[in-house]
C-alpha cells in the first residue's frame, strides 16, 4: 500500500513537472494584456489580499485573467457552468491546492451564498468577470456584499459612450451575437452606487477599483474608452466580427439610439438604452 502511495505521488510531480513546462510563469494567459495591468495594479494598489474570484474562468488556461497568480499561490475560486471547459478547469487546478473549481449557471441571487460558501474574504483582491450574458447585474451583487480591490470586467465594447446600454436580466440568458452584457457608460451606474473608480479600458474590458484605494486615479469614461478602445490602432483587426456595429463609431449618439434599436428590434423589450 506505501509502494502504491508513493508512487501515486511521484505521479503527480511528474503531472505537475509536464504542467509547469507547458505552461511556464511568465508567459501571458490572458486575451489581451490584462494580465500585465492586473499585476500593475496589484503592485500600484498595496492589495496585499491573495484571492481571486473568477467568475467565467473557462478552462482556467485559455484567455485566464486568474491562472498566473494562481501560479504564483494566489487561492479563490474559479467558476465556470459549461461542462467541458468546467472539466480542464478542474484538472488545471488540480495542483493548486488553495485554488477550487466551481460548477455554478452564476445569478445575482445565488454568487453572494456562493462566495460565503468558499470563505471569500470581504477585501478580496482581485474580481475577473466575463461571463457574456448577466456581467452588470451579477457585478452589482458582488459589489454589494464584497468590496474586491480591483476588478476586471468584461464589457460591450461595440457600444460608445454616451449610449447607455444594459440587457435586462434574464436567468436563461444565452449569448447572441453583440446582444450581451452593458455599455461603458452604463458602467458609472455602478461606480457611483458602489463608490468604485475606472482606472482604465483594454479593449472589452474595464478595470475598476474601490475610489478610497484608486486615489487621484480617476480616469473619464470617453477617454478612457478612446484610448483603451476606439483610437486603438488593430482595433478593427481585433475585433473583425465587429464591423457591422463600427457606424456607431461615427454616429452622433441620437443616431447611435436609433441604430441600436433598429439593430436589437428582434429583442425590443429585453434591453434599455438611453444617454448619459
């Protein structure tokens, strides 16, 4: 029985060992260059909490904002509800043992008992959201019962401020192309309930922090949006799929209105639109 112990765990370190040169620190797990700012902020910031909650973690690998610090020992908890990316998400954190793998369809009614369920500190340290769907509503029931310091979340990127925009909250909600999620300017609903600050934009996502720890780093919507977004120069090599949305780029937002109501008529009813 010890022979079979032992060598269950000389395994398991050749498991890890293969891991670790698969996927190896300091390359970048993230889309795009999320990884590099939340690890800027990390520093910048003083979070000296070493949880992450990611909330749509997919396979844990893929597109991660969380896998690096889990590399580096971080614990939390990663969610994911689709079956197969659940399954390597689990075996990916399969040698981390303070990092857990969740199975959960997240709402804002169940993630607080959620993250109660794993202990999630009140001050966690870093909140990554990308879940295509309920992103505002189930970001405003964290925020209500956690104060994470520092968020990532992701956005609809296709839509400009001043246009506000948010799918109503639907809890069979599924993916349906540019009909998800909310607007930048949708987002300082949030920041001014929650007392957060917008720190900056990379591409379809937003970076947020608690306004007492964000200090004189108050970033203005438009602007951040332009130089995270719009002015990027591969924007639109990027984001391909997006070329039939890009007249809102240039439309004043009266017009922006009209088109996005022409555009999402199939959904009328399921979706506010408005200007800040």
């Amino acid at each position: 029985m010890k022979a079979l112990k032992a060598a269950k765990v000389n395994w398991q370190k050749l498991e890890q060992r293969v891991d670790d040169a698969k996927h190896p620190v300091g390359r970048s797990y993230s889309n795009f260059n999320e990884q590099k700012i939340i690890e800027q902020y990390v520093s910048e910031l003083g979070i000296t909490s070493r949880t992450i909650v990611d909330i749509g973690a997919g396979d844990g690998i893929r597109n991660s904002n969380s896998y690096a610090l889990v590399r580096e020992g971080w614990g939390g908890v990663g969610i994911e509800f689709d079956s197969r990316r659940f399954a390597r998400l689990a075996r990916t954190y399969r040698f981390f043992p303070n990092a857990y793998a969740c199975r959960c369809r997240v709402s804002p009614d169940n993630i607080v008992h959620l993250l109660h369920g794993f202990e999630v500190e009140p001050e966690f340290g870093v909140l990554s959201l990308d879940i295509d769907g309920n992103d505002y509503w189930v970001l405003d029931a964290v925020l209500s019962k956690f104060r994470p310091r520092l968020v990532v979340s992701e956005y609809n990127e296709k839509i400009p401020p001043p246009i506000s925009f948010i799918v109503d909250y639907d809890k069979e909600f599924y993916l349906r192309h540019h009909f998800f999620g909310y607007s930048i300017a949708k987002l300082q609903d949030l920041l001014d309930k929650h007392r957060y600050t917008l720190l900056e934009v990379e591409y379809n996502n937003v970076f947020i922090a608690p306004s007492e720890i964000a200090g004189d780093r108050l970033t203005n919507i438009v602007e951040a949006y332009k130089r995270g977004y719009a002015d990027r120069p591969d924007r639109k090599t990027k984001f391909r799929s997006n070329e039939n949305m890009e007249p809102l780029q240039t439309l004043s937002p009266d017009e922006g209105i009209k088109f996005l109501d022409s555009f999402y008529s199939e959904w009328r009813g399921k979706y506010q639109l408005g200007l800040k």
